[in-house]
C-alpha cells in the first residue's frame, strides 16, 4: 500500500511544473561579458514521411528561436546537425540543409552558416568552433532546449566558444498546476543527467 502511495505520489509531482524544474540539470556559471558575434542552434533531428526530410518539432522550435534572436540582434545563424549517427546518402539533406532551407524562406536576408557534419553535441561544438574560428568568433547565442543546454555549453566552452544560453520555456507559468507538457519532459530531462555523465567520462 505504500508504494502505491508513493508511486502515486511520484507521477503526480511528475506533472507538476514547479518540480520537474527542479530536475532540470544546472547550467553552468553564467558568463556576463560577452558580446554575441553569432547565434548557434543546435539540430533535434530529422523525420522522413514518404520520401522526403523534414525538422523534428523540437528542431523547429529551437530554429524559430535562434533565427528571431539572430533577426533582433542583426548576427549570422550558424545551424548545426549532420546525421545522428545514421546514414547519409548523397541526395539526403542534413540538419543544417533544413534548417537553413527553413531559414531563407523567412528571413532571405539573413546570412546562415552551415555545419552539417557532425552526429553528436560534442561533435555540434567540435565543428560549429572551427567555422566561429575562422571568421575571428567565439563569442555566441547557443540556442537549443533547456535541458540539453548544460551538455551543450560545457561542450562549446570546452572548445574555447563563450556562449549565452537561449532556450524556448515549454514549462507552464503555473508551477503548482498539474501539467501534461511538464510530464513530457521527464525522459528527456533524465536523458540529460546520463548523457552529463557520459560525456564527462569520454570528452570533458
């Protein structure tokens, strides 16, 4: 009887957006000296529904923000995404190929720089810091979704990019209100803290 109590307990502080939160990864200390040379976002990978690719909804979502940011601050949007450790074909678009196709059809004017190479976050910071670089920037908005983001930034700074965190709020305001979209970022969030500890272990 009382782990049914306590199971009930859990799913419900599960829907709960004033806890769930609290389970979020911390971001790492905020840096307050930057002045932005660009906007980088991160891919969320890619779906194919008869034959042709499109951006997952948490890729449009991260797009949207990044390229609104990069609009109201007048900077270059870097897009990054390759594979996702899956096969490539020649005629295939990449990440980045969508994402800056989306790009251009909204904001023509925008100037959008392409890395589709890599298959991973680190990888994401890996190549994004080698086309920063040889424009002369390592200064940046790294836009991608809050719980990824504290992977994501240890990431950069690991290749010598400052970055500030910009991220889409998917929590509702009401904290105390039972939430379905706060329950849907559960996995995610425990996805998270594993892949912290992953990735401590083999690259930071």
């Amino acid at each position: 009887m009382l782990l049914t109590w306590l199971v009930l307990l859990m799913l419900v502080g599960a829907t709960l957006p004033a806890v769930v939160r609290g389970l979020l990864p911390p971001l790492p200390k905020r840096i307050t000296d930057i002045t932005p040379q660009a906007v980088v976002v991160l891919g969320a990978g890619r779906r194919q529904h008869d034959g042709q690719f499109s951006l997952t909804t948490r890729g449009l979502r991260r797009l949207k923000k990044a390229a609104e940011l990069a609009d109201e601050h007048g900077l270059p949007l870097l897009v990054s995404g390759g594979m996702h450790n899956t096969p490539l074909s020649d005629n295939e678009p990449t990440e980045a190929d969508l994402m800056a196709e989306q790009v251009r059809r909204r904001w023509p004017g925008m100037t959008v720089i392409k890395e589709g190479r890599s298959r991973n976050t680190w990888e994401n910071a890996v190549y994004s810091a080698e086309l920063l670089g040889v424009r002369g920037m390592d200064e940046i908005i790294l836009v991608s979704d809050r719980s990824h983001l504290p992977r994501a930034l240890l990431c950069f700074q690991s290749q010598g990019v400052l970055a500030q965190a910009a991220w889409q709020k998917r929590l509702p305001r009401q904290e105390w209100v039972p939430s379905a979209g706060a329950l849907s970022l559960v996995p995610e969030i425990w996805y998270e803290w594993l892949a912290l500890v992953w990735y401590h272990l083999r690259y930071l």
